[in-house]
C-alpha cells in the first residue's frame, strides 16, 4: 500500500535496452531497486513503480544526452522533477564497486545529497532540430577531413610521373584532378594506374562529401538565423557558431541561470589552485569544448577585425599580458556578451515557433 508520507528520491542507471532504478527515502535508506525495459511502456513502469513508494521528489538520471533521454523527457512530460547526474568517480567505484544497482542507488542518494543538482535539457524544441542537421554535418566534414588526408598521404609515395602531374595545384584543383582520371581496369597490377584508381576513388568522395556538406548548410544557416538572430548576429559569429552555442544551452533557459554558470559550462571560468601562501588559479579544461572552442573562434575574429578588441590587445600587451592570458580575458568577455544574446533569443523563441 502507498504511502504519501514517505519522501522517495529516485535514481536510474541508464542502458540501451534496460534501465536499473533505485528509490530512498529522506534518510536515504534504500527502497528497493528493479530493472525495467528502455521503451515508452518501460518508462511508465519505472514511474509507477517509484510513486508506489510514496511522494516521488525528484528522480535523478545518468546520461540524459544519450541512453536516458527518452526517459528524461517522459518523466519531466508526466511533471516529475528530473536531474542530471554523473557517473560515479572512479575512486568511488574502486571502492564500492560496479553494477547497475550500485549505480543506480548512488544516483538516488546523489540527488538526495544535493551533489547533483544539473537539470537536464528538455530535448523538445528547435535546437534539438539543429543539434540533429549538426550532427550530420559534423560527421561529413570529418569524413572529408580524413579523405583528404588519404589523398595527400598517397600524393607523397606516388609514382613520380604522377606527384610532377599534380604538384603545385590547389585543394580543389587536386581533387577535381583527381576525380577525373580515367582508370584502365585491364592495368591495375602497375602501381601507377593503381594509385590513379585510388586518388580517383577518394576525389569522388570528397566531392560527394563536400555536396553533403553544402546541402546541410543550407539547411541549418535559415534554422539557425530563426532560432537565434541575435546570436548569430555578433562580431566573430555566424550561423556555424550560434549554431553550437545554442546545441550548448539547450532549449531550455533556465539552464543559463547566469553569465558565470555559462562560462563554467563552457569551460571558460578560471578554477581557483591556491594553497598555502600562494594565491592562484588555472585553466579550466573541463565543460563542452565544442563551445569552448566556437568562443575560441569569436575571440580570433576580433582579435583580428573588430578595432574595439584590436586596441585592447595592445593596451594588454603592453601591460606585460601574454597572447595567451589575453585571449583567456577576451573569451570571458564574449561569454557575457553570448549570454545576453542567447536569453533575447530564447525569450522570443515560443512566439516564433
């Protein structure tokens, strides 16, 4: 018989088939814990089950950007409060061990503790439509990245007639070159027509790849300009950047709760590294370096084109500050100017969609 005077604190070890859940109570006492399927009646399950115990809090959900998403979503759809929580470190697991009970009543007494407190994006809305073109584009510039790569690797052990035929073109020319050459099957066993059928293999794919490359483009540059005008309309930015900085926040702002949150998202807050006497800090390497380094570009731009920046640099520099420290300044700048831009974007976001 349920109980509603019992505080249930949930927590969910996520898979791609099964998800392992695990329930305690306000002194974080363990519930119960059960395993349940990863699909939509699975999830109504798992929500039943946990309410069984008594008033559901909050649930908190490993991986929330991959095998739990689709739980994330059907959780916070039926009003339940969810978190996002990371795995266990590696110290704690030496200690306590591996499996997906033990993973999942960490996750519930991490939420319980207050030591996960990261809401999850919702996933529902537009900027989970660009993340998706992203995605697609992403992979062909990494596959064309690497196929040109094969091409110049193969360019330099060529037969040397063939190296003197396309020395000193361009990329394009080279692969345009390349595709066109015409291949004599009855001759593959001699290097050199072996190598032409080669190059002429990996010339067609780029140019299939850079077709690709293209055509999401021109889907996700009028996608991201609906979505984010004011984002993309800042000095060092365009469709490419606004497009990775909203995939960062997600569409739900209340994750930017302020312009420092969003740094540390994105790995731009300086971490404090004091002890004893001496007073410093360092890098932060962590966050989503996919953010950090669109804001890496912004800064490049500017520190190049932009005259506001261009003389700051030099009244840096000749206060003594490396390349390097300046940038780390100027990254911090942009943050704050990104965050205003991604709040008037995202306050105009539900009349426009």
């Amino acid at each position: 018989m349920t109980s509603t005077d019992v505080d249930v604190f949930g927590g969910v070890d996520t898979h791609g088939r099964t998800h392992h859940a695990a329930a305690v109570d306000g002194a974080g006492r363990l519930l119960g814990d059960a395993e349940f399927a990863a699909t939509a009646v699975g999830y109504a399950a798992l929500l039943a089950w946990l309410t069984g115990f008594g008033r559901l809090i909050k649930v908190g959900v490993e991986g929330t950007g991959t095998y739990g998403a689709g739980l994330a979503r059907y959780l916070a759809h039926q009003g339940a409060e969810v978190v996002e929580v990371d795995r266990p470190d590696r110290k704690t697991r030496r200690r306590q061990g591996k499996s997906d009970p033990i993973d999942a009543i960490a996750a519930a007494r991490a939420v319980l503790a207050g030591t996960a407190t990261g809401a999850p994006k919702t996933r529902t809305g537009p900027v989970e439509a660009i993340r998706a073109l992203r995605v697609a584009r992403r992979g062909a510039v990494k596959a064309r990245t690497a196929a040109l790569n094969q091409l110049h690797g193969l360019l330099v052990s060529a037969p040397e007639a063939l190296r003197a035929e396309l020395s000193g073109l361009t990329t394009t020319e080279l692969v345009g070159r390349c595709a066109g050459f015409r291949i004599d099957l009855t001759r593959l066993l001699e290097p050199g027509m072996a190598t032409k059928a080669a190059l002429h293999a990996i010339g067609r794919r780029i140019q299939t790849l850079e077709a690709e490359i293209a055509v999401a483009d021109a889907r996700l540059r009028p996608a991201t300009a609906a979505v984010a005008p004011r984002t993309a309309a800042l000095f060092g930015a365009g469709p490419d950047v606004a497009g990775q900085l909203l995939v960062t926040a997600g569409d739900n702002p209340e994750r930017l709760r302020s312009e420092a949150a969003l740094a540390h998202l994105a790995g731009i807050s300086p971490l404090p590294a004091s002890s004893g006497r001496t007073d410093r800090h360092r890098l932060n390497r962590g966050g989503d370096r996919a953010a950090n380094a669109a804001i890496h570009r912004i800064v490049l731009c500017r520190m190049r084109y932009h005259e506001r920046t261009r003389t700051y640099v030099a009244r840096r520099t000749a206060q003594g500050l490396s390349k390097k420290e300046i940038m780390r300044c100027l990254k911090r700048y942009v943050v704050r100017e990104v965050h205003t831009a991604l709040l008037a974007d995202f306050e105009r976001l539900p009349t426009t969609t």
